[in-house]
C-alpha cells in the first residue's frame, strides 16, 4: 500500500508527534529526514490523498487515526526485528538499527506476529523503547533522564534517549547497560557531571551521558 519512503515519513511523523501535541512542521519533518521542505510538501500531499495525514496551514502536520495505526505497525516491526536479531542472531544493541530500517518495510503482517509469538511477545525493544501491539497500544512506563537526579537518589537504567552506534558502543565499553541500578553519590557544580554508582561500581559520567540515559526511579 506504500512505499519504502512513504512509510519512512509516515514513521518520522510518528516519532515527531510523540515529542509535541502540536502539528509537525514541515521544516522538522525535513530537518529530521534531512531532506528538503519541498520535497516535504509533496509527500505530506500524497499522504494526505491517501487519507495518512491531515495538513492545516500554520498548524502543520497530524496523522489520522488510520495513520497512527500504520506507523505504529511499521515502529512494531523494526522494534520486533531488534529484538529477534539480538536474542536470536547475536548481534549487539549498536548494530541493529539500521538493519531492522531494512526488515520493517517487509509486507507479511504473518510474519511478525509468527515473530512476535516466537520471541514470546516482548513488550520492549533492546534499547527500552516500548512495543506497540498489534492494535498500536504501547506499554508505557514512567521514566525520567538520569540528569534530573539529585544526591542519594537512584533508579534502573530502563532506556537510552541517543540510540546513536557511537552511544551505544560508549555505554559497553563503561560496563552500562539495560536493568543496572544507578545511584547518585555526587553531583559537580562546575559541570554537572555525576559521581554515580552502578551495579556497585563508582565512575563518572558527564552530563552529556547522564542527558541521554533513562532510569525508572526508586
């Protein structure tokens, strides 16, 4: 029903509209696809006869209720494909991302609920991010950046909000990964960078990290 760019922008609409309750402009659709905002416009058109999106001037860009359900399908897809290539393949968090770019635009909705069953319906991907199910809903949990912490507080590391290669690549080689507890022991004035603990560990992170780690708090 759409092609492999259709269902890109569809999808970076979706991601866009759960940052902003507003409309998304057509210049953050193009920025984020780092493409031009004429090309924007002509596809926001498309998607529009095809009854995806809604467009209002000065207002920007919504999905319908038939285009959050397509774009949850696709984000349901790559997330699937995530984790069956880590617990399945053996591939590491950083390398599965532009792979599963590849895997979602695969058609066979019996396909990935064989998958999804296979892998005994997970509810996150291997980065934290949720699941739709088949229906779009996502399995929310309440999350907070790792910088808003305080002294003494602490949390389980649940989500990373850079799943960036080099990020992910960083996180492994400093011993952090999904489900460790982290506590804050210090937090330095001069560049908010943290002293923290975790898993028993004491090291520092820069606020840069701390900005891009999500921790379920205690």
């Amino acid at each position: 029903m759409f092609t492999l760019s259709e269902e890109n922008y569809i999808k970076t609409i979706y991601h866009l509209g759960l940052v902003s309750e507003k409309g998304i402009s057509t210049n953050a659709i193009a920025k984020k696809l780092e493409t031009k905002a004429s090309s924007v416009t002509d596809m926001i058109k498309k998607l529009s006869d095809k009854k995806v999106v809604i467009y209002k001037k000065y207002q920007g860009v919504t999905l319908t209720v038939f285009g959050k359900k397509t774009a949850a399908n696709i984000v349901r897809k790559h997330r699937l494909w995530e984790v069956f290539l880590v617990e399945k393949l053996n591939f590491s968090w950083d390398e599965v991302h532009e792979v599963a770019e590849q895997l979602e635009h695969i058609q066979s909705n019996k396909l990935i609920d064989e998958i999804d069953a296979f892998l005994d319906y997970p509810t996150h991907d291997p980065h934290g991010d949720p699941i739709p199910d088949k229906e779009g809903n996502l399995l929310t949990i309440e999350k907070c950046l790792l910088s808003i912490l305080i002294k003494n507080e602490s949390g389980i590391l649940v989500g990373v909000n850079d799943s960036s290669s080099a990020f992910l690549r960083f996180l492994d080689k400093q011993g952090i990964a999904l489900g460790q507890k982290i506590e804050v022991i210090e937090k330095e004035s001069f560049d908010d960078s943290f002293l923290v603990k975790i898993n028993g560990k004491e090291m520092t992170i820069t606020n840069k990290v701390a900005n891009n780690i999500y921790i379920q708090k205690n």
